[in-house]
C-alpha cells in the first residue's frame, strides 16, 4: 500500500468512528430517557398508595450526559422530603431501592434495545 492509500485508509477509518460514536452516544442516551421513564413509572405505582401527592411528584432529571437522575419533589411541612421518611423513617417502608433492584435487568434490556436498533 502506498502511503497515500494508507494515510486515505486511515482517515476514512478516523471518520467512520467518529460517526459510530455520535450514533452510539446518541442510542445510549435514548436508552438511558426510556429506561428512566420506565423507572418512573415503577417508582409511581410502588409508592406507598396513602401518599399520592408523593407518588405522582417523581421527575426524570437530566443533568450530565450519560446520567439519569430520578428524584422526588414532595415535601412535609418543614421540607423534609417525603420519599427519604418513606424510605428511611423510623417507620419507613423501603421501596425505592427494591423497585430499582428488582427491575434492573428491565431498565438494561431497554438500553441495550437502543443499542442495538
């Protein structure tokens, strides 16, 4: 090969990772916004059913590439959150953790899906 063929090679493989990255970056970051919603969805319809207001108050948080967040915005009276007396309470019922738990290879499966459309 001459170096002109082996300096083309390499750029034209230089391209065809960059655009593998972009797209890949681009399909986990799909993945990661369904998953999230999907985890969501389980934290609403395991929150303890007395608390509605609390069960219907989780957000999906974006705030670093690669990175989903999900948070909850009920507050007591003297802003204590709702969800961290729930889950760690002197008479909390955890249900954050085990819904996550039980339900990870749900949420890695959708990210993967991502992946591999």
């Amino acid at each position: 090969m001459s170096k002109s063929g082996i300096d083309g090679f390499s750029f034209a493989m230089k391209d065809f990772l960059a655009e593998v990255a972009v797209e890949t970056l681009a399909a986990r970051e799909r993945g990661l916004d369904k998953a999230g919603a999907e985890l969501i969805n389980d934290l609403e319809n395991h929150t303890p059913p007395k608390t509605g207001k609390t069960a219907k108050s989780w957000v999906l948080t974006t705030k670093y590439q690669g990175v989903r967040y999900a948070n909850n915005t009920s507050l007591n009276a003297n802003r204590i959150p709702i969800v961290n007396m729930l889950e760690y309470g002197r008479r909390g019922k955890p249900f954050v953790r085990k819904t996550y738990n039980s339900n990870i290879e749900k949420y890695n499966n959708i990210i993967i899906g991502e992946l591999q459309k």
